[in-house]
C-alpha cells in the first residue's frame, strides 16, 4: 500500500492506499 492520501466522496477522512 501506499501512502497517498486520496479524499472520499465524503471528504471526511482522507484514505492511505
């Protein structure tokens, strides 16, 4: 995994993949 942080649909918590 990497460590890039994507924002959601929601924005609320951005996801490390």
């Amino acid at each position: 995994h990497n460590t890039i942080k994507k924002p959601q649909a929601q924005g609320r918590r951005p996801i490390c993949i």
